[in-house]
C-alpha cells in the first residue's frame, strides 16, 4: 500500500473523501485542501479514472523543513531517483510556496530539478531532459511555513479539466466544484434537476455523467502516472475498459438547463455536445421568473449559481434576481429543493425562503457559501 494526498477545493474534502472511501481506499483522513488515502496501483487508477472532485492525486516522496533553496536541493539529493525514473525520462516541477523563507516558486522548481539531475549526471554522465507540458514524471512542490513537501503528480494537469468546456466562460464554476456541489446537495440520479440560470451547463452535464455512471477522465489523453517506471499498461487498459462498458445510455430522471442569455444557451448546448450527452439533457433559453417543474414528475432539485456581483455596490443590480428566484420557487415549485451557490450573504437572504442549511466552499480564492432552501413559504 502507498500513501497517497489527492487535493480539491477548500469545501470539498469530506466530499471527496467519501468518494475515495467508495473506491476502496485505505486510511481515507480529510484535512485542509485535499485528503490522505492508501492504495495500491488499481485504487492509484481508478482515483484518476473515477474522482470527480480532486483537482491532483499526489504521491508525496520527501517532507523537509527548508529555509533556502540550496537546503532544498541537499534534501531532494537524499532521495535515490533511480528508483523513479531514468536519464530517458523527462521531468517538470509544479511549485507554489507561501509564507516561507523561500519566496520563487520558479527558482525553488528550478532547484528541484537540478537536484534530480545533477544525481544522474554524476551517477551515470547523462541527465533527464525537462518538457514543462506532459512530462514523463512530473513532480509538485509545495512550501508552507518552511515545510516542503515533494510528491509525484499522478494527475499532471488538474483533473477538474473534462475535455468538455475548451471555452471559458467570466467566473466560470470549475467542473470539480460543481461535481462536488451536487453531491453536498445530497442528489442522485433518480431525481429531477433544474438549474434556472444554467450559463455554461456544468451543473447539468456533471450531473448527466454521474447518472450515466461515466467516469469523468475517461476521454482524458494523459495521466502523470502513465509516464512512470512501474506503470502497469495492461492493468490500466483492463480498469478503463471496465470504466467503459459502465456507462449507461440513458437519464432516470430528467435535468434540464435554462437561461436567460442566448449566448449562454449556444455555449451550453455545445458544452454538452462535446461531453456526449446533448441529446439527453433539455437546454434552453428562458427567464428564470418563468422556469417551471417539468410536467409528470416528482420534486427534485433546483440548483444554481446566479451572479453575486464582485465589485462594491455591483450587488445592488442583482437583488431584483434573487427576489424574483423566490417568489418563483415559492409559488410554482411546492416541495422542491432549491440551492443557490454564492458569496453574498446579502443576496442570499434576499431570496426570502426558509433556510436549511449553509454549507461553506471555495470557488477559487473567493469564498462561497451553498445555501439550502425550502419552498414552504418566507423567512
């Protein structure tokens, strides 16, 4: 069993952590901004296969207090990289660090990687070339407090990247954080879901691959672990053939996306092409004041993250929204289950349904909270 630390959004780590314990992980301990977890190889797998709230799986290799860049270099030295990789191998370090002696992440990435090799180059006269886009091995540097930790990165690129959304919308709601939103939402695929101002539809196609059981790095081109020494190919391809023929054809349940924007329409309809399930979810143009239940259904979920204004008195402009989200839930949408993801403690209210439950999250470096609602009338 190897230990492994698979990052997410602040918020995010009880989610993700129930996650990991569902795929069969081993001594799953959520802290801040990820989750430790044991495996072997296949968990290794199906974690970059199956997760769909981590943003990295890392496999930490080195722990140090460092003061200066050349103590990094002497304590990346102690590890034997001969066991990882070879002179044929490329290699890229990923670095943030914060609140320490060492202040560029660049140079403390470029320490790294000298320190690697330098030890090929005396052990054996050659050294690993550097490709900074999809390298072979690539490893993530992170230093807090004087406390670097020097991991693996099994992902190499953030795994909340689907292939589905290659345009970016203002703000945009990152597929992981959706993921895991709906989740805390406490939906499953059995229910009807509507998001009233659907923008880029990332609710809505998160929510059709989990119904579907589609596995969200399936189409995915390249994880960091295919690039290591004791990657098992064969083991890999049995997993994502499994993965495969998993994926079902069709909703229990429908989920349909609205907004009041046409472009925002065109966007989503596109979104869900590239994802393979535009014939599945209904998407359209419409006002939320004149979003209503689908017909022959039972109660669902409405969940939306509606515009909360960054810049001082910008908010003023979406009362009038939130408001009107309200009375509309309120009056055509008995015994459904509405939430609204934002930052604005003051919008939120403005929504004036009774509230259920506040759960806190990070969309990016802005802080969020999901707010839960009943429709049963004000508060």
């Amino acid at each position: 069993m190897t230990g492994y630390f698979a990052t997410c959004a602040r918020g995010l780590e009880p989610v993700l952590a129930r996650e990991l314990a569902a795929l069969g992980a081993d001594s799953v301990e959520h802290g801040r901004g990820g989750v430790k977890f044991r495996g072997d190889s296949a968990l290794l797998y199906r974690a970059g296969l199956w997760l769909r709230t981590a943003v990295r799986v890392l496999r930490p290799m080195l722990e140090a207090d460092v003061f200066s860049t050349d103590e990094l270099y002497d304590a990346v030295r102690t590890i034997d990289w001969a066991d990882f990789m070879t002179p044929d191998h490329t290699l890229a370090v990923d670095c943030n660090v914060r609140d320490s002696a060492i202040t560029h992440s660049q140079y403390a990435a470029r320490r790294v990687k000298d320190a690697i090799c330098d030890q090929f180059r005396e052990r054996v006269g050659r050294r690993p070339s550097v490709d900074p886009d999809q390298p072979m091995v690539g490893f993530n540097l992170h230093v807090h407090k004087n406390h670097a930790i020097l991991s693996l990165d099994s992902s190499w690129g953030s795994l909340h990247k689907r292939g589905y959304r290659p345009v970016q919308t203002i703000a945009p709601l990152n597929e992981a954080l959706a993921a895991g939103l709906l989740m805390q939402a406490g939906w499953t695929p059995e229910t009807p879901l509507v998001d009233p101002m659907c923008g880029s539809a990332t609710f809505c196609i998160e929510a059709a691959w989990m119904a579907l059981n589609r596995a969200p790095g399936l189409t995915r081109k390249w994880f960091g672990f295919q690039g290591w020494r004791e990657f098992d190919r064969v083991l890999w391809n049995a997993i994502r053939d499994d993965a495969r023929d998993a994926v079902k054809k069709d909703l229990p349940a429908p989920i349909i996306g609205t907004d009041v924007h046409p472009g925002a329409i065109d966007l989503a309809n596109q979104n869900a092409r590239n994802a393979g399930v535009a014939h599945l979810l209904k998407l359209e143009r419409k006002d939320a004041g004149q979003a209503r239940p689908p017909a022959g259904v039972a109660p669902g979920v409405v969940i939306c993250n509606p515009p909360y204004g960054e810049r001082i008195g910008e908010e003023k402009e979406w009362v009038p929204l939130y408001t009107k989200l309200g009375q509309v839930m309120r009056d055509h949408w008995p015994g459904w289950r509405l939430f609204v993801f934002t930052s604005n403690d003051m919008l939120a209210r403005k929504v004036k349904l009774p509230v259920k439950q506040r759960t806190p999250f990070f969309n990016g470096k802005i802080e969020c909270q999901l707010w839960e609602y009943g429709t049963e009338g004000k508060k």
